[in-house]
C-alpha cells in the first residue's frame, strides 16, 4: 500500500471509465445512478489491483532467496494467487465500464517507489512483509469496502483473502526465531518499519484521493465516517498489526 500521487482523484478515476460508460455488469446500475460513487470504485479497485501486481513481482523476487525448494514453491504459488486476484479486479473494472490500465496508472509511480523503500534483504523479511505489510493493506481496503455496494465489495473481499498462506510464513518465520533468537530483534523492528510506512500510505489514501474521500465521507443515500470514526478505522488496522506481529513471535 502506499500514497497516490495527487493529481485529482476524481478526474482520474472518471478518465478510466470508457466512453460508452459502465457496462453490463454487476455494479452498472449504480455507477449510472451516481458517477462520482463510480469514480471512487474506479480508483480504489485500480488501486488494489496495482497492489496485486505488486505483490506478484514481489513474492516471485522473494522466492530466489529463499533456502529451500519447497520453500521457493510455496512463495511462488503465493505470487500466482495474488496474480489471480489481479485478474478477478481487472475483470471487475472491465464490468464496470472501465479501462484496467487507466484505473491502475496514477498509482504505478508511487507503490513502485513505495516497494523500492521497502525492498526485503532476505527471505525472513520478504515473508515478513507477505504477512505484515500485505495483511494491513488487506485490512484497510477491507474497511473501504464496507461502504461499496454488495458486488463490488465481494470482489475487494475476495481478492484480499490470504488463500492459506498465513500457516505457512508463520511456521517459517517462528522456525527460524526458534534457531536463532536473534532474528527475532531484526525481524520486529522490520516489522515496526512496514507497519508505519504502511498506515503513514494509508492515511494519505484516504485524505488525498478525492474519490475515495468522497466514497468515506458518504452522501444523502450512504452512510460516511467522520473522524472519530476514521480514528477507530486506524486503531482497529494497529490492532490487527500487533496481533499478526505476535503470530510470527515479534515484538510489534
């Protein structure tokens, strides 16, 4: 997760969407009904989808560092998934009315630069950042969801789903802590770097892409957040980060 660059959120999420406007899909209706609810779909389901991406190139990297065969299978297969969920968001947009490339670009610059800022060392932090980082990212797109209509926010939810993973760098990481405690220092400060570039992005997202602010702050027919409630939003996402640093046995 990282911060768009601010260019407009609503203009560039209405330049996604075609010409012919939305099309037969599930969200068609509402996307005719209200655009500016179109354009914040556009942008946050462009935004997840250049994450997958991401996250793709990422694990694939990872799994050359990684010490074992099995070991390298499991990070692969973990990269195919995230580029299936890629294909189920890009699909979506296509539904929507949408250009999947156009939805993506404004966010390409600043998640590459946010992946280059957050470069794993090793293999202990790459699974790391596959449990962590991706996890709170998963959190926060999640919460967004939650003011989506009920097709789109399937989509969200299911392209953020771990498919079984979490038991997997779990088991790594608590295997390498129990081989040498000194991993355990290194790791958790990794741990406490991803949790604040991470919720530092997060925040930007919500407060500086127009669309998405729109999309959080309601309108006369959806429910918003004001900002007590956007408070609560990022207690829960700090939450959710000291409980999966104590799976892997780090110190958040």
């Amino acid at each position: 997760m990282t911060e768009p660059s601010r260019s407009g959120g609503l203009p560039d999420a209405q330049s996604a969407v075609s010409s012919t406007g939305p099309g037969t899909g599930p969200a068609s209706t509402r996307a005719l009904e209200d655009p500016v609810y179109a354009a914040a779909v556009v942008d946050l389901l462009g935004a997840i989808a250049y994450g997958e991406i991401s996250a793709f190139e990422r694990l694939a990297q990872d799994a050359r560092m990684a010490p074992e065969l099995a070991d390298k299978a499991e990070l692969a297969g973990m990269a195919a998934t995230e580029f299936t969920h890629y294909r189920r968001l890009h699909d979506h947009l296509l539904a929507f009315g949408a250009d999947p490339i156009a939805a993506m670009q404004p966010f390409v610059e600043a998640f590459d630069s946010f992946h280059t800022r957050t470069a794993s060392s090793d293999w202990l932090e790459g699974l790391v950042t596959a449990y962590v980082g991706d996890g709170l990212a998963a959190d926060f797109y999640t919460e967004i969801a939650a003011f989506l209509d009920a097709d789109t926010r399937t989509v969200v939810v299911e392209s953020l789903r771990d498919a079984g993973h979490s038991e997997f760098v779990v088991d790594r990481v608590r295997a390498a802590i129990a081989q040498d405690h000194r991993v355990s220092g290194r790791l958790a400060l990794w741990g406490r770097r991803l949790m604040g570039e991470a919720l530092s992005q997060a925040q930007r997202v919500a407060a500086e892409r127009d669309a998405l602010t729109a999309l959080l702050a309601g309108g006369v027919d959806r429910p918003g957040l004001d900002l007590a409630a956007l408070g609560r939003l990022f207690t829960r996402l700090t939450e959710n980060h000291t409980k999966r640093m104590e799976d892997l046995g780090l110190d958040a």
